[in-house]
C-alpha cells in the first residue's frame, strides 16, 4: 500500500521530487556545508552495520534497487581509495621516495581497477578483506 498526500499523489512521489529539488538546487549552487549535512557521514559501527545489512540483501536477492549492491560497491571503492591517500600523504611527506611513489603507483592502480571491475562478476572484498 502507497501513502498519499493531501493532494491525492503518492508519497513516493514526493519524496522522489524531494530529493530532486535538493540535489538541483544544490548543483546550481553548491553550499558543500547544506550538502555534507542532508548526506550525514555515518560512524564506523553504523557503517559495518550498513554492511553487514547490505551482504545480507544481496546473498538473499533481496535488493531490487540496487541499494546494497551500490553500498558494497563504494565501500570497496573508497577503501582503495584511501590507501590512494595514504600512499600520497607518504609520498609527499617523506621526501618522494623512489619506494614511497612505488607504493603511491600501486595504490592508484588498485584503485583504478575497482573502478573497472564490473561488479556482477567481482568478488568484492568486504571491510579491509584483500583478494
């Protein structure tokens, strides 16, 4: 059963319109402060909590949005892209090493290839898990 509103629409709707009017408004002029707080950025236990849930909805095929595959996806991503920054940091903090850039090279090349994988057919390490 789908909520109305009072004018009779779905509620649905609404909140699809909702989010479009926010994030419109919001690439016409971006405030990141007005962004970064509509978004939230979750802490550690409610992520491996998000996690966890997200495995759970794909292992029973329950995601027809696609929402927890999307989930593990970034998760997977955005640890690699990490260690991009920490390789970075270290690279430019300790003198630009041959060693160091090595590490950085490996690190974005990792990165990149998350980007590239196609995720149906990934096995996606979970939470600091390498293949």
């Amino acid at each position: 059963m789908t909520d109305t509103n009072s004018r009779g629409e779905s509620c649905e709707t609404d909140l699809h319109q909702t989010a479009h009017q926010f994030i419109q408004a919001r690439l016409k002029k971006p405030d990141m402060r007005a962004v970064e707080t509509f978004m939230g950025k979750p802490t550690k236990s409610e992520l491996d909590q998000a996690v966890l849930a997200a495995i759970k909805m794909r292992e029973s095929n329950q995601d027809p949005d696609f929402v927890a595959k999307a989930l593990l996806n970034l998760n997977y991503r955005i640890q690699k892209l990490e260690r991009v920054q920490t390789a970075a940091k270290r690279y430019l903090h300790a003198g630009q090493s041959i060693s160091d850039h090595h590490h950085l090279l490996q690190a974005i090349q990792s990165a990149d290839d998350a980007s590239a994988e196609n995720s149906d057919e990934a096995d996606l390490p979970i939470l600091g898990h390498h293949r």
